[in-house]
C-alpha cells in the first residue's frame, strides 16, 4: 500500500541501488510505485445510479503526487535511457 513511508522507503532503495549501478532494481523499484495510478481519477463504486469520479491522489495531496510522479518518471527516463546507452 502507497503511504508517505512507504513512497520514502522506495525512493531510498531506488537510490540505493542506482548508487551501485543497479539500473534493473531501481527500474523495478519505480515500477512498483507506479504513480500512473494516483494520477488518473477512478469510478465513485459508492455512487451506483449517478456517474461519479475521485481522484485517488486526494488523501496525498494532488499537487504533490503530481509533482513527485513527474520526478520518478524523469528519474524513470533517465534509468531507461542509461540502459539503452550502456547496451
């Protein structure tokens, strides 16, 4: 489950292994985040007649998943890019 420390203690064992050259694990360790999901709203399923949508990033904050989602998918582009020029 996606909680401030858990986000935290991700980040830091994606650092971690960048730190050690280990561009898999750290590519693993931002898909598990996978702030993609906190970025796009969802179905209301306690609204059953009216169509309704929340946003997922709410208890958060949105502005700050958005802005740390934008971090790991430059962090994310920048492992892939490495990957494509050490190959």
């Amino acid at each position: 489950m996606l909680n401030e420390s858990a986000i935290s203690e991700a980040l830091e064992n994606c650092v971690a292994h960048l730190e050690r050259d280990n561009l898999d694990q750290a590519e693993a360790t931002l898909r598990v985040l996978d702030f993609d999901r906190l970025l796009k709203p969802i179905e209301d399923p306690s609204k059953q007649r009216q169509r309704r949508f929340v946003d997922p990033a709410e208890g958060y904050g949105v502005e700050r998943v958005h802005e740390t989602g934008d971090h790991i998918h430059a962090c994310f582009s920048a492992i892939l890019n490495a990957r494509s020029k050490a190959a």
